[in-house]
C-alpha cells in the first residue's frame, strides 16, 4: 500500500531468467509532492523492502505531464458491494473481460463485510479508462 499520494499508474516488469532474479517496477504518482514524498521515505534507513528485498529507488528517466485536474477524481482501484450469493472479484473480472473491455489487471480481492453482503474490489495498472467519479 502507498500511503504517500495517489498511484497514476504501476506496472511490472518480471525477472529475467540468467539475467536479473528480482523484478522492476514502474510507478506514477499523481502529484509531484507524492513522489517526492516516496523517494524520500526509501532514501531513510532502513528504506524499503518487500521480502526480503530492499528497493532501490530512483526518478524515471522519462518526464511525466502533470496528471489532469478531472483524472486527480478518478481511481484505478474499484470497488463493488453486493449480495454474498453473487458478488466475486473473480466474476466482477470475468464480467468485464466477457464484455470485451481490455484492461490489466494488477490484484483483485475480496472480503465480507457481513453475512449479507461482499466486496470486490478490482486494481488496475492505470488510471486511463477507469473508474471515474460523476
């Protein structure tokens, strides 16, 4: 989880067999201030790691605009409640790629916030073309 700002977009690059045994990882924050604020959390010691490994961590080469005044009310995270008997993350995912909408996917969960009723709740690797607030 990133509690420093809003993620624009993430994607990953998986390890290469006989060339690196760890992943990369592209993230975009919405605002500037966020990503600063990120980098400098990994600069502390400890810094950041995830199993094991710590990040290393650095500004993209490649410039970034500025995100959209409407984008900075969008979300690429989505999140739908339902009746237990027909609410899945799995069948919301299903749902979607059936209609013929073409997106990545990044993680899906679920949880029951009671016997009656569960959320599903479905990451993106991008703001674009998701969810957007009315």
């Amino acid at each position: 989880m990133f509690r420093e700002g809003k993620v624009f977009s993430f994607s990953i690059s998986p390890p290469k067999p006989g060339r690196f045994v760890t992943c990369a990882a592209r993230l975009v924050f919405t605002t500037r201030a966020a990503a600063q604020a990120f980098i400098s959390k990994t600069q502390i010691f400890p810094g950041i790691s995830l199993r094991g490994h710590r990040w290393r961590v650095w500004w993209n080469r490649d410039r970034c605009c500025p995100v959209q005044l409407e984008e900075q009310h969008q979300s690429r995270v989505l999140q739908m409640s339902g009746p237990v008997s027909i609410m899945s993350a799995e069948g919301m995912e299903n749902l979607f790629r059936k209609s013929g909408i073409k997106f990545q996917l990044v993680d899906l969960r679920e949880w029951s916030v009671d016997e009656e009723q569960m959320i599903a709740e479905l990451s993106f690797s991008s703001i674009l073309g998701q969810s957007a607030l009315q």
